[in-house]
C-alpha cells in the first residue's frame, strides 16, 4: 500500500520532471480564467444609453430589437415598411421607437440622423448596429448583370457605409459602439452575386474604422454569422429568383451548364440549406448584445457552431481545399455544346 508520503512525493517528482509542460498548463490555466473574466464585465446604465439597429422588420434585428428593450436600452428600431414598424411596436415596451428607415435612400437616413440626434441630446449614440442586408440575386457569376451586384451591394455595404459616415458624430459624443453585420462568406465566399462581396467589404470597412476610431473611444465589433432561417435565407425567394436568372440565359450559356444543371443546383442547395440553417437565431442576436455591452467588446464574433468550427476553420486552409469542400456541395456543369460538336464531327466522317 502507498503512504501518503511516497504519494506527495511521486507527484512532486511528476511535476519536477515535467517543470516546463506544467508551466505551459498553469500559464494556459491562468490565461484562459483571465479572458473569461474580462470578456464577462459589462458597461452598466443601460437605461440612459440609446441603440439604433437597421433591418427591424424580421430576423436578427426583430429579435436584437426586443432582446435590448428588454434590458432597459432605448431602442430606435429601424424598418423598412409600416406594417413592420408597428408589429414591433406592438412586441415592445413604449420605449422603444421604430422609425422608417430605407439604407440605400441618402435622404432617408439623413431624417433618421435628424431624429436620433433630438431623442439621444447631449449623450450621444451609444450604439448603431448596422444589420439590415439582402442576399439575391445570388447565384453563379455568369448569370448575373451588373445591376444584379449593384442591387446587393447598395443594401448591405454603401448602405453600411452611408449609416456609419452620418452617424459617427453621435456615436463619438457617447464613445459608444458600432456593430456591422458581415458573415463567414465574408471570409469565404461560396456563391456568386453581390452577397460575398458586400460581406467582403463589410469585414474591411469594420476593420478599418475600427483602428481610426480606437483613438476616440469608439469600439467596432463585426458579426460573422453562419447560416441561420431568416429572411435572407429564405429558399423560396432564392429559388424564384434563381429561375429569374437562369431563364433570361442566352441558349449557348445555358447548353454549356447542361439541361439538368439547374435542377441540380436547386436541389443541392435546397439540401445543404436544409442541413446548415439553424433556426436559432438568438446565437447572433447574443453576440451583437455582447458586442454593445461587454466593457472589452471583441473586434469578431463567430455566431454559430458551423461558422466556428467549419466555415471560419476552412477560409484559413490552402485554396485547393478551400475550392474541393465548397465544389463537392454544387453540381458540376455538362456542357452540351461538346456533345453537339462531336454529333456534327462524327457525322461528317
């Protein structure tokens, strides 16, 4: 049987001869209770601080809208149509205030500014959080025109842009927060349109203000959601909007995908979406509250399991990996018009 003196005394030796992994452990330890507990302190007064958010009418910024209300903030709900506007006013306390708000008008935001500026007074913005975006026409790159593009990016980056320029006065009064929505295909683009390049410009346009603003006290966190059930995701639309697409094709393009290839890349999609949207779209709306209310905002949060431990890992490997996982989702195109070439070479020998 081992006393307890020869028991201290092995684990002594134990820990003796492994003096640099326990180290590395303790240190590991000591780091990892540090962050936990810094990420945890939060800003206190909500109840005199005011957020603005975009995109109220459904999704993230419905729920964000309400989840802050909750809390005490002033909310100033930003929507895009009147019946959106009043069925979140009808979910609110009568502190919250939902004001018409369309991000690709100039004039628009401009009376939104107006407002802002009379509600918050001398205090400032403590937050903006720029969520309001769109996702068709998204689809192959060959399929689209410009105005295709032009129709995403307004909405989702000079959109942002155009928010954050006219709203930065009051956000440097408050030295508050600025929360711009972006996603993993931001960081890994999976289809064609304007949707990954927005998202792309998002991530540098955050990225960017952040280090301007680090000088002034305002704080700049970037969300990066995976694929959650909203709006935006929504498989009737993109569908619809797909076929809108493919059926203004010159005939030659379209011999060239194959006349199945459409089929396949509705039920391809219809599948991996299926498998990826979570319909929990509070693992979002939890990050964006993180980011207007932790003292030590993060510059990124990965809102999702398949953002954090797929999507984000996979933009960092090689590109032939990166290019194989993302090829293995779609259908490869069958293009017929080497078929009719060959028919017409074999006819004439």
């Amino acid at each position: 049987m081992v006393s307890e003196g020869s028991l201290l005394t092995n684990i002594s030796e134990g820990i003796l001869s492994h003096l640099a992994l326990t180290c590395i452990l303790l240190l590991t330890a000591v780091v990892a209770v540090a962050w936990y507990v810094r990420d945890s302190l939060k800003v206190y007064n909500y109840n005199q601080k005011h957020v603005l958010i975009t995109g109220c009418d459904s999704g993230f910024g419905n729920l964000l809208a309400r989840q802050l209300d909750g809390k005490g903030f002033y909310v100033i709900a930003g929507c895009l149509t009147e019946k959106g506007a009043s069925d979140l006013a009808s979910l609110s306390s009568p502190r919250l205030k939902t004001i018409l708000l369309n991000v690709t008008d100039g004039a628009s935001i401009t009376r939104a500014a107006e407002f802002v500026s009379g509600e918050v007074g001398g205090r400032g913005l403590w937050g903006l959080v720029n969520n309001a975006g769109r996702s068709i026409p998204i689809g192959p790159t060959e399929w689209m025109r410009l105005e295709d593009f032009t129709k995403v990016l307004d909405v989702n980056l000079i959109g942002v842009i155009d928010m954050t320029l006219q709203f930065l006065p009051l956000l440097k009064m408050a030295q508050g927060r600025v929360v711009n929505v972006a996603s993993i295909l931001g960081r890994l683009a999976l289809t064609g349109g304007g949707y990954c390049l927005s998202k792309w410009g998002v991530e540098a346009f955050s990225d960017s203000l952040r280090r301007d603003m680090q000088h002034f006290g305002v704080k700049v966190s970037i969300i990066e959601p995976g694929f959650f059930k909203t709006a935006v995701t929504r498989l009737d639309l993109i569908e619809a909007d797909l076929k809108r697409l493919w059926n203004r094709l010159p005939q030659d393009i379209k011999d060239s995908y194959g006349a199945t290839y459409f089929d396949e890349y509705l039920k391809a999609q219809e599948f991996s979406m299926g498998i990826l949207c979570s319909p929990d779209i509070s693992k979002v709306t939890n990050c964006m509250e993180h980011a207007l209310t932790a003292f030590y905002p993060r510059s990124r949060y990965g809102a999702g399991w398949d953002a954090k431990l797929f999507w984000l890992p996979l933009s960092y490997f090689p590109s032939f990996i990166s290019d194989f996982v993302v090829g293995a989702l779609l259908p490869v195109p069958k293009d017929e018009r080497n078929v009719r070439v060959t028919q017409v070479d074999a006819a004439h020998t």
